[in-house]
C-alpha cells in the first residue's frame, strides 16, 4: 500500500465511522517504531507506522487510524481530544478504534551490557552500559577498587 491508497482509506473510513470527511494529508511514516501514528494539531495531519501495517495488517492498521481520527474529528470540533479527556474516551469505544497499539516484534540488542566492573578485592562483577572512570569509584560491597573489562574480551568459562 502507498500513500494515495492510505489516503483514500482513511478518507473512507472517517466517512464510514465517523460521518464527516477527512480533509488533510495522512501518510506512511517508516520511522515510528514505538506508536503506532501520530495525529498533529497545528496541520491536522496524521502519520501512520508503516512498520505496524507490514506487520500486523488491514485490520490492526484500520483500528490505529480510528484512533488518529478520533483526536482528529474531536479536535476541529474543539472537544476533549486527549487520551485522558471523556470525549475521546467515549467516541474511541463506539468506532471500535484501539487504545494501544500492539508492540513491534523487533529484534532484541544481543549485547546490551558493553562493559563489565570487576572487584579486585571481593570479585563482584557489575554490567554497564557506559563506560566508565574506575579511578572515581569503588566497590559497592567491600570499597575495594574496580577493573574495568569492555565485554568483547571476555571469554566464556
């Protein structure tokens, strides 16, 4: 699907659900990863996860939209169009739009720790993330003074 198709879509759609038509741009955003659209209230526009459509199909992506054009239609009509305000609330349950959208099955980092602090005196081991000065800091357990091993050296046993 491009970005005509979507727009043609959503057009009907807020004719069907919503009984007013839709007079702005939508459009496939590839970056949004963690929200499944976006509705903007300075152009009215709304951006739609072309991640989540891949993923999850017509049926999840139609219930995103109804969600955008719930704060959409709400917002011109200068009503609660917030996710906490009564109005949205209500219109969200009667389109049969989601409140949340689904979470991306993305890969998980194989190595989120790149760093590992080793006691020298009790040979406790921190991970972190970030590296960091070990001259600074001491041991949480014994006050002993750390050693800092980047993970990319370390060996299974």
């Amino acid at each position: 699907m491009n970005d005509d198709q979507l727009q043609a879509w959503v057009e009907q759609i807020s004719l069907q659900f919503f009984g007013r038509p839709f007079l702005h741009q939508v459009k496939f955003n590839r970056r949004l990863r963690s929200t499944g659209g976006r509705y903007f209230t300075r152009s009215h526009d709304i951006d739609i996860s072309k991640k989540h459509y891949d993923q999850f199909g017509k049926d999840e992506t139609e219930k995103i939209i109804k969600h955008e054009l719930c704060h959409y239609h709400l917002h011109l009509l200068n009503k609660g169009y917030k996710h906490r305000d009564a109005d949205f609330k209500q219109l969200l349950k009667r389109v049969g739009g989601s409140r949340y959208c689904r979470p991306l099955n993305d890969k998980p980092k194989e190595n989120v720790y790149r760093y590992q602090l080793e006691c020298l005196k009790c040979e406790t081991t921190y991970l972190r993330k970030r590296k960091m000065d070990v001259s600074k800091y001491v041991c949480g357990k014994c006050k002993g003074k750390l050693k800092l091993i980047p993970l990319d050296y370390i060996q299974d046993s």
